[in-house]
C-alpha cells in the first residue's frame, strides 16, 4: 500500500507507519508548501492514498470531486503524536481493505469510512 503524508502529519505517524513496512512518501520532505490540487495529483500519480490533517480535502473529494485513491483525514487534536501514531497504525491494519477509493475520518472516538466511487 502506497500512502502519501501531507506536511501537516506529524514525523512520528509517518516513522510509525514506514516502520511498520508501509511505502510512505511525506509532502514535508519532497515538495513542502505546494497546493492541496497537487497533492492530490502527485498521490494519484503514484497510486498512493492521502493521510492529512487538512479538512479541505473534503471539500476538494465532495464537491469538487476530483478524483482520489483514497483520502484519511486525521482529526485527533490535543493527542501526543506517539498516540496518534499508534491511533493511524492501528486504523491501517484494521481497515486497509476498505479505505482504496474512500474519504475517511479518524477521531479519538471514531472511524468513519464513506466509499467513493471515481
């Protein structure tokens, strides 16, 4: 599984994840501040799904539907990054059949998966 980092993910989910054998390539090492479009296009480029933390992605899927591999929107304010690490891990193993084509949502008290179709 290819993911893509946005530079707003902390370097200790992206350590986690690339320690656990996930392909991972992280915005904040390759192409820091470039726009949310290319972000996008480079993670569809490489087949690659999106973790960020940025809520405008939902926008850019839902009505502006572009086209994605898979957006996961971290939302898990006020934890330690090791938590939140641990909580993305987790999410990844437990769900990595359903989030290809997907926008979901990871909160302290929830996982939310809502299919897309391209």
């Amino acid at each position: 599984m290819n993911l893509l980092a946005d530079e707003n993910i902390e370097a200790e989910i992206v350590d986690l994840l690339r320690n656990n054998r996930y392909k991972v390539d992280y915005v904040l090492e390759m192409s820091p501040g470039i726009s949310d479009k290319d972000i996008i296009q480079q993670a569809n480029k490489n087949n690659s799904l999106l973790i960020t933390s940025d809520k405008d992605f939902g926008e850019i899927v839902f009505r502006q539907r572009l086209v994605h591999n898979g957006v996961i929107l971290v939302r898990l304010h006020g934890l330690p990054a090791k938590k939140k690490a641990e909580l993305v891990l987790n999410f990844f193993r437990d769900y990595s059949s359903k989030i290809p084509n997907s926008f979901s949502v990871i909160t302290r008290s929830s996982i939310r998966i809502r299919s897309q179709v391209n």
